[in-house]
C-alpha cells in the first residue's frame, strides 16, 4: 500500500494522546504534530519519496520533541510512535528510488567530487593550470536523466536544471549538496 491512510490513523491516535501532554512542558510538540499532519496531507492524492522524506523530516521532528517531555509523557506516547514508525517504514520502502537511480547519482557524485577537488588544488598552482576533470557540458549530459528521474519522484531539482539549461553556470558545491540531500 503506498498511501498514507495508514500514517493519518497513527497521527490521529498520537494527536489524541498528546492532547494528554501538560502545555507547558511541551511547547513544541502541538506544532510538530501539526507539521507532520501537513506532510501527511501532502501524500493524500499522491504519494512519492519527494513527498515520504518531507513526512520522515516532520517525523524527526516530532520525535525531537518527544524526546524533550517529561519521561511519563513521552512513555506514553512511545508505543504510538513507534506504529507511526512502522508504517512511515513501510511507505519509505515502498516510494523508494530505483536503486539504479541512486547507483547513477553516487557515480555522477564522484564526478562532482573529483571536479571539486580538482578545482580547489587548481588555486594552489601558480601559473599552470591543467585541464580540470569532467566539463560542465558532460555533466550535464548525465544530468538529464537524473533530473528527469527525481523529477518524476516529486524531487525538485533546481541546481540540476540550472546545470542541464546553462552548462558551467551552477556551481559544482550546489550541484553536490542537493544530490547528497536527495539521496542522503
């Protein structure tokens, strides 16, 4: 099942039981639920990994805030927050990227690395300067398809659109750090 029928049943069981958390001592934990329901919300019609890591962040989150209550508070809401793991578990599986994917994103990585490192050592030398590893205009013809690939997984992609539009004018720590949140 990749809906998040599921995800909404646990929410609704943990809302209900925080409703029992003293105001005070948990500040935070009313606007983590409500963070999570929107996630939630956001997958009722469609459901992608975009959409599964925004719910896994708000996730996250809530459980920050857990961990702050008082120890009563939050042993009461463990067992609900442990379902809501669970199904959040199984809908992360079920939306994941295609490993073949996520293979061409860590090769196309490597590349950035390496032009990045190549980069930097190029400011060292004075006077030679060699020709520095993969052009923009081959990475951006890896590029494609890794875009239109996360595009269809509800990623939005702007360093990669940038890098596949005008070749050379993303820089290349953008292009690396949107691929490392992405693929994690």
């Amino acid at each position: 099942m990749t809906d998040v029928v599921m995800l909404e049943a646990a929410l609704f069981q943990l809302r209900a039981a925080a409703s029992d958390v003293d105001p005070e001592s948990a500040p935070q934990l009313g606007l983590c639920i409500s963070v999570l329901a929107n996630a939630i919300a956001a997958g009722h019609d469609t459901v992608n990994a975009a959409i599964v890591n925004d719910i896994e962040f708000a996730t996250n989150d809530l459980i920050a805030a857990i961990d702050e209550l008082p120890q009563t508070d939050a042993d009461c809401l463990a067992p609900l927050l442990a379902v809501l793991r669970e199904d959040l578990a199984a809908l992360k599986s079920a939306t994941a990227l295609d490993p073949g994917l996520i293979a061409q994103i860590c090769r196309f990585h490597s590349k950035l690395r390496e032009r990045m490192k190549a980069i930097e050592r190029q400011t060292y030398v004075e006077g030679g300067s060699a020709p520095l590893p993969h052009p923009p205009e081959a990475l951006r013809e890896e590029a494609i398809p890794i875009a239109s690939q996360l595009a269809e997984a509800g990623f939005p992609t702007p360093a990669l659109d940038t890098l596949i539009v005008e070749p050379g004018s993303t820089p290349i720590r953008d292009l690396f750090d949107e691929l490392e949140v992405i693929v994690g």
